[in-house]
C-alpha cells in the first residue's frame, strides 16, 4: 500500500491532475466529504488528507509514504528526513514582508529601529532579519497576519502573497520578498527503498508531467 499525504484546498486540487498523469484517481472530494483517508481506482494507492504544516511529519515518520507541501512550510520547518525530488510548480506565491499604508519601512530599517514582526512562519522571519542585520521582535499567529499592523500589535507581517489583493483590502503593502514559493514532492526515502516498485512509476509521472 502506498499512502500519499496531501492537505486540502489548492494543494489537492492542483496535485489532482499530476495523479491522474499517474493513472490515479479518486472520486471522492475532500472539501466536500469528512474523510482523511480516501481511496482511488489504484488498489494500493490511497490518499490522507492533513494540514499543510502536517504534510512534512506524516512523510517524515512514514504515516504516508509520500506527499506534497509548500516550500514554505518545508523551509520553516527544515525539511529533516525526507527527500524532495521535484520542484511541482504549483501553489505558487511568495514570502513577503508587508507594512501598513504609509509606515516607512526602509527608513525604520536604515535607522536600525526594532521591528514588531507579526507571522506564522517564525523561523523564516527570523532567519531573514538575522541576514539583514535588522533587530526584530517576532509575535507568534496561526492565522489573518493582515491584521497585526492595522491594531498596532506589529509594525509589519511575514506572509504568502499571491495577487496582493488581501493585503491591499486591509490597507498593507509589501515591502519585501524573502522567497520564491511553490510546492514540492516530498519523500520518505525509507519507504522508497522498500516499496521503490510501486513508487518509482508515480514519482516518473509526476516528473513527466511536471515537465
Ligand atoms: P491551515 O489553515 O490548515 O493551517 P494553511 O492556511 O497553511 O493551513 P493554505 O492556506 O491552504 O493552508 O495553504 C497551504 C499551502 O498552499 C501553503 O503552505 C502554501 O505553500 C500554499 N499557499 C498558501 N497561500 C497561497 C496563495 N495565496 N497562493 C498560492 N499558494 C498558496
Ligand atoms: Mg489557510
């Protein structure tokens, strides 16, 4: 059985097509049905689903075989363990720095000021900041970063921005990009080695396809 980890939302809804150039299919819609396991034509192939930032421990510790996750989350978490050959080019967006309207960020840098940076991804943050020289204080949020400038609880945010039409209705701009994101296949190479006939034909497809 080869168990493949993907999370909800965009990520399954554009791996779908690269399973299917795998001959894979599955019937079932996980943002419409409550299942985690879901089955496919494939007798010994199925598919879990779990949180992006889930993705990376499930393959980690071979609760899936395989899965896709966002470089984000790779980089923010180091990615130990696993091997990651193919860049799939999908979810694509990048990690950014955004200040409200009107904060003059290059100004608040040069003048070697301490930032209030509010973000999710803390160890990204802090990597990036570090290289800078920029003295920062991080503020851990699991979610709607946008919001820390506008109520003062940050002086910018680290997030995924795509088209910028979330930072633009809440009145931020980006100010900064730390990184190309997009999302990657990941490995457990234990799991390879073992199963290498079953998988090896999926991770061909997936690189066919990928082009
Ligand atoms: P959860 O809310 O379950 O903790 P999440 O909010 O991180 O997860 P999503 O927002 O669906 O989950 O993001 C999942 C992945 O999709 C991210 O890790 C990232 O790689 C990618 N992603 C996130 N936002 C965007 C975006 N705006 N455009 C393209 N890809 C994105
Ligand atoms: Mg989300």
């Amino acid at each position: 059985m080869i168990t493949i980890a993907l999370s909800k939302g965009r990520i399954f809804d554009e791996t779908l097509p690269l399973l299917n150039a795998a001959g894979i299919r599955t019937s079932e819609d996980p943002d419409k049905s409550r299942k985690l396991i879901l089955g496919t034509n494939k007798p010994d192939v199925r598919l879990i689903i779990v949180r992006a930032s889930d993705v990376p421990t499930y393959v980690q510790y071979g609760g899936a075989d395989m899965g896709v996750a966002g470089k984000d989350v790779l980089d923010e978490q180091g990615g130990q363990g696993l091997y990651q050959p193919l860049d799939l080019g999908i979810a694509r967006c990048r990690m950014m720095v955004a200040v409200r309207e009107g904060f003059d960020y290059a100004k608040a840098v040069k003048q070697g000021a301490r930032l209030k940076v509010a973000t999710k991804y803390v160890q990204t943050a802090r990597e990036h900041f570090a290289s800078k020289g920029v003295h920062v204080d991080l503020i851990k949020l699991y979610g709607s970063m946008e919001l820390a400038p506008l109520v003062g609880l940050a002086d910018a945010i680290v997030d995924l921005v795509s088209t910028g039409s979330t930072l633009k209705a809440n009145h931020l701009v980006a100010v900064e990009e730390i990184a190309q994101i997009s999302s990657r296949l990941i490995v457990n190479p234990v799991a390879l080695k073992l199963k290498r006939k079953t998988m090896q034909p999926i991770l061909d497809a997936f690189a066919k396809a990928v082009g």
